[in-house]
C-alpha cells in the first residue's frame, strides 16, 4: 500500500528538500483571493480573475482530488544577498530566476514522482501536477501540508529552511495521510512590510502586486509608473528584499542541487548588458526563467536601472543598444524602451 511517509521520502530523494500532504479541500485560506482581485492588487495579471473559479478549490483542477501533495526545492546557491549589489550600475536579479527554468525541471521530477507511484500502487488513479503556472494556489495547500506558513510577505516560510523555496506538487485521487498545518510564526515582527521600497505589502499577508517590483519588472509590458521608477533602484528582474529581510532567511540554506547553479548573471553590468545585441542578451537569458520576460521587457528594465545608477557617463551608452550596430538590437526599438530611455537620460542630467 502506496503510504504519504513514503510518497514524502521518494520526493526528497528526487532532489525535494521538503514535501507534505494537505486535504483536497476547500481551505479557508482560498477565500481571500476573490476580495484580493477585487481590490485590484492582481493589476494587469487577467489570469489571475479567469482562473478564479479554478483557484477557489483543487477540486476544480482535479475533480477526483483526494489528497495533495506539496513539494518545496530550495533555490537558493551560493550567489547570495547582495551579489547584484556590486555598485552603482551592477543588476540584480531575483534568486528564483538565476538557475533553470524551474518550470521544466520541477515538472520533470513531479512526473517522475507520480511514475513512480503507479509503480508503487495496484491500482488506478488520478494524478495531476502544478508548477506555478497553473491554476492552484500553492501556497494554501502547502501551509496545510505542513511545509511552511504563509509569512506576512505572502511567502511559504519553512520553520529551518527560510523562504528561497519553489512549491509545486501533484492533486492525486489516493486518501493519503495529510500532515499537520504549519503555524504562524511571524509573530509581531514586520520588516518585510518596513523594509518594501515600494510599500506593496499594504498589511500583514496583503501584497498589493501593482506596486511590487516583481510585477513591475516582470508581469507588465508597457510602460512602468514614473513613481515606481526610482524604487526599482538595480532590480532588472524581480525582487528579493522582503524575504532577505526575514529572520527566517538569516542563513538561509544553500542547495548544490546542479539545477539551480548557473553562470552568474546577477551582479553583470547594466551598461554592459545594454551594448549586448539582441542574440548576445537572448544567450544571457538562455535556459532560465528570465525567458518569460521578452527582450524588450529586459532592456525597459535594464534603462531603468542605468537611470537610477547615478553615473552620468552611463548616458552616452543609452544611445549604443546592441554596441551600436545597425540591426543588432531591435527590441530597443519600442515606444516603451524608447520611453525608458528618455526617462534615464533626464534623470542622469543628460
Ligand atoms: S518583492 Fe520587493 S517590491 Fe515586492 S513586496 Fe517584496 S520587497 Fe516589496
Ligand atoms: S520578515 Fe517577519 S513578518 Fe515578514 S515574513 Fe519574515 S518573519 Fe514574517
């Protein structure tokens, strides 16, 4: 007989660093999102209001859903705090996004767990896996799978492993044994809401999403707020303050998992990145997530970043996309880049 201890343990040993089991259930927790939408704080994320109905209850992903499991990887490498932060110019880069596209690998090992299951069980059943994209909200069933707490930043907060954690797992039709929910560990502290550039977290576990620097810098194409501009500060792809603040991420944990090493991209010079072609920047991006964001989204970012840099000398190199090679960087060429860049200038003085 298939048991969730050993569903658990083959998941650790697919390169999972924590797995749980939740009830198939409408959780209380899944009735917040209706209310959030209606605030608006989805912003331009229309995906979010279409699958609504689908978020409301894993059911509705996986009519037969019985039981689901969360699975957690830890992402953070040694390319830790700060690494963007090498000067006046230098990118950031959000941690999830330095490694593989964790769509495709988490996927993989999710296929490769459920395979093993039917191996595992004699009879039939259902299985469905979700990765982020798709219609279940995670973080719920992972917070009564016992893999974390849903921190006041909205982030899953494993009590030993800190946040820097994908989530992703499998709705199955088997009962199996469900874990424990994590509780609320948070207590009275509040220094990812203190220490949020852009005060996108409006209150505790409340994250207006049109003011955060990962929705700015990854989820919008057009043009980002001017008021938004400044706060970005060298974040060219999504933003890892809030958990970086966290006490639960003081020493976070390092995976080696080879997934997530990856040639550093954080830390690279803005100016630099802006001379790349198009080709150069696609072969930066190249395998990990960052393929989600479109060339164009990327150099709007990085003219932002110059902007804020403070370095005047970098001005010039506004008017140099691709090395200044005709054709080599047509996605500089956009109302929204161009826009950007006549930002940057002005705020450089030039
Ligand atoms: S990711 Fe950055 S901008 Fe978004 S809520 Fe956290 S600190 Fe604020
Ligand atoms: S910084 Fe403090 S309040 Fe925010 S998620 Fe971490 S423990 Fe919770």
């Amino acid at each position: 007989m298939l048991t969730s201890a050993a569903v658990k343990q083959q998941a650790l040993t697919l390169g999972f660093e924590v797995c749980g089991v939740a009830p198939a259930t409408a959780l209380p927790e899944l009735q917040f999102l209706p209310d959030w939408l209606a605030r608006g704080y989805a912003g331009d994320m229309i995906y979010l209001h279409k699958s609504a109905h689908a978020r409301a209850d894993i059911r509705n992903f996986l009519p037969s859903a019985r039981s689901v499991i969360v699975a957690g990887a830890i992402y953070n490498t040694d390319q830790g705090s700060g690494i963007g932060d090498q000067g006046a110019g230098t990118v950031q880069i959000a941690r999830y996004a330095r490694g593989q596209d964790y769509h495709l690998v988490l996927a993989e090992r999710l296929e490769r767990l459920v395979a093993w299951m039917r191996g595992q069980h004699a009879g039939a059943f259902d299985a469905a896996i979700f990765v982020d994209k798709h219609h279940v909200q995670e973080r719920v069933y992972a917070q009564h799978a016992g893999v974390g707490w849903i921190g006041k930043n909205s982030c899953v907060i494993h009590p030993a492993l800190g946040s820097f954690m994908f989530l992703c797992g499998v709705a199955v039709s088997l009962p199996l044994e469900v874990d424990a929910p994590v509780t609320d560990q948070c207590g009275a502290c509040t220094l990812c809401i203190d220490s949020c550039p852009t005060g996108a977290i409006v209150d505790a576990h409340v994250l207006d999403a049109t003011k955060c620097i990962s929705y700015l810098t990854i989820e919008i194409d057009g043009a980002i707020p001017d008021a938004q501009r400044p706060h970005l500060d060298n974040h060219a792809y999504g933003c890892d303050i809030c958990q970086e603040v966290c006490p639960f991420n003081l020493a976070p944990v390092l995976t080696a998992d080879p997934a997530w090493q990856a040639p550093p991209r954080d830390g690279t010079s803005a100016g630099e990145l802006w001379q790349r072609s198009d080709g150069e920047l696609h072969e930066f991006v190249k395998g990990s997530a960052m393929t989600h964001l479109s060339l164009s989204g990327l150099r709007r970012n990085l003219a932002i970043v110059i902007g804020n840099s403070g370095d005047a000398a970098l001005a010039p190199v506004l008017d140099r996309p691709g090395g200044g090679i005709k054709n080599a960087a047509h996605s500089a060429h956009t109302p929204v880049v161009e826009e950007a860049v006549s930002w940057a200038k002005r705020r450089l003085g030039a």
